[in-house]
C-alpha cells in the first residue's frame, strides 16, 4: 500500500479530498495534519475528525500552524460557508479528540520512521511543511513525493486576478518549499483543477447514502458561487485532484520547470511562476500539472469515495 500523510485546511474540498484518500484501498493513510487556511486551525481539525467520522475512519489527527509564517490569516466563508463545510456537519460535536503533537513533528516522525515510502499531498497553505523543513532539513530526501494543490501555470488567479489561494495566502512558506530541494514536488494547480469539475448530475449518480447526503449537502451552496462566476452550475475539485494525483499518476500529465513564487508584489503575492521558456536557466524543482483526464478523475473520484467501509 502507498504510505500517505495528508495536511488539509478543511474546506469543502478538502473533505472531498479526505473521502478519497481514507477510501482507496491501496493507500495507508498514515495520518492527517490540519493548518490555518479556508477556515481557523481549530475548525479545520474539528471538520477533519467530523469527516472522518461520517466514513468511520480513524488515523491520527495533528494539529499545526495556527497562523501563516508570517501573514495573518485569510479565512475564506464567501466561499466554504461559516464552518468551511457549506453548513454541512455544522453542529456536530466531533466524538474524537486530535492526536497530541504538532504537525511539523508528526510530518518529520512519518517520513523517519518510513524513508523513501510516504507521499505528503498539501491541500492547504503550505505552512506546516514548511516549519518542518525548517526543523528537519534533510526531510525533502526521505520522502518519496510531496505533491501540492496551489498556483498556476498558465492560467489567472481564484483569490487576486494573478493569485490561488494556498500560495497567496502562506507564499513565503510556498517558497520554502519550492527551494527545499524535494527529489519529486508536484504542482496541481488551477491549470488542472479548474478542468476536474463536479455536477449535481454527479452527485445524484451515488449511491452510499452518507456520502451522498454529505457532498450533496456540502457542496450546494459551493456550486452556486461557482456558477455566479462561470455561468456553469458545478464545483471545482481542486483539493480531490490532488489526492487522486498522488495515488494515481496517469490521471495528469506533468512538466518539470523551474518555479518560484511572487513574496513582494502589489498585485502578484502569492503568482506562481513556472519558467515555460527557461529563461532563467535554473535547475527545474516542480513537475507542473498540465493536462488532466478529467473522465477517468471523476469516475475514479466518485466511485472511490463511495467504498466507505473496509
Ligand atoms: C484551494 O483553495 C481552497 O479554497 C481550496 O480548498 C483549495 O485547496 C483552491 O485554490
Ligand atoms: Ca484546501
């Protein structure tokens, strides 16, 4: 089984994304951490075990960076609702309690404890894995892959005209990471997600009634923004593609290019910029998203999220 150690901003999304990871049956989960981001530190975690409960599922729970590096935080309710799950799980008390520690530590034990098996896929800022590279700087070499959702390549920003959101909100954590010298960093960015598009026809086609009940609930309010702004009624499955990217790699086609991060600018904090023409001549650190078989993502997605008994 593929070793996974997940870091969520729990969001919509995100829980979407959980579902996946803590379903498919060829990975271990070895345990989620939680960051600052969509929604407070303490909302994500409680959103995480609330997930994790609806599928009964139990993996460690850690929670990390309450703020990011050196930003205050940027919660996002326009767009995840008040609890950052569209209302859904909203007065649910979670029935377990985070795991102690911190998730830079949590993230450090994994990867010694395994060296050269565990995949890190970020949903969130990058905070977390950041501090811990900070911590730990030899940990890019004994982990086998990071793979991230944020940025974009060729295509605009979800939170400023230039920016997405994990890399505007915590870009000095973002650029850290980018220059930490990982042997296999992925980006999943908007190039791809804003492709990977969930329907209502989608939804009604499960079958697990829970899981239905939840992404159906969590995602109504989600849809409709989407579709204010685009005109289509469906959601992005940013945080998902991610997941499902990490488990299954034939889902997208990827480019290694030289990529930083905007850490300074009026307009462009937080802009990825992957370096298509290498002008700037530096080794490539980032295998790109590119192209997505947005097919084969949602029929693995729905029918994964679906097995939820083991
Ligand atoms: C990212 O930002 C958050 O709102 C989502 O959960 C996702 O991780 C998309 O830009
Ligand atoms: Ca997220």
């Amino acid at each position: 089984k593929q070793k996974l150690l997940l870091d969520v901003d729990t969001g919509i999304d995100d829980a979407l994304g959980i579902l996946l990871a803590a379903n498919d049956k060829d990975t271990e989960l070895l345990g989620i951490t939680t960051v600052n981001g969509n929604v407070s530190l303490q909302q994500a975690t409680t959103n995480t075990l609330n997930v994790l409960a609806l599928i009964e599922h139990s993996c460690p729970v850690v929670k990390g960076a309450e703020t990011p590096l050196l930003r205050p935080p940027h919660f996002e309710k326009s767009v995840h609702g008040e609890n950052g799950l569209g209302g859904a799980l909203k007065d649910v008390e979670p029935s377990t309690l985070p795991s102690p520690g911190f998730a830079p530590d949590f993230m450090i034990e994994q990867a010694r404890r395994y060296p050269g098996e565990v995949t890190f896929v970020m949903t969130g800022p990058l905070t977390n894995l950041a501090l811990a590279v900070k911590k730990c700087p030899d940990l890019p070499q004994l982990l086998q892959k990071v793979v991230y959702m944020g940025g974009a390549a060729f295509t605009y920003g979800n939170i400023t005209p230039a920016s997405e959101y994990n890399m505007y909100v915590d870009p000095e954590a973002a650029r850290i990471i980018l220059q930490a010298g990982f042997p296999s960093l992925t980006q999943i960015g908007l190039d791809v997600t804003r492709q990977a598009l969930l329907t209502n026809a989608h939804i009604d086609s499960l079958q697990t009634s829970n899981v239905k009940h939840f992404v159906k609930t969590s995602t109504a309010h989600y849809i409709k923004r989407y579709e204010q702004r685009n005109g289509v009624a469906a959601c992005a499955l940013h945080d998902p593609l991610a997941v499902a990217y990490a488990i299954r790699p034939d889902l997208c086609e990827t480019q290694l290019l030289y990529t930083d991060i905007e850490t300074s600018s009026r307009l462009c904090d937080g802009q990825t910029i992957c370096d298509l023409q290498d002008r700037l001549q530096e080794k490539p650190n980032v295998h790109i998203a590119l192209k997505v078989d947005v097919d084969a993502f949602i029929s693995y997605f729905l029918t994964t999220i679906q097995h939820h008994l083991h």
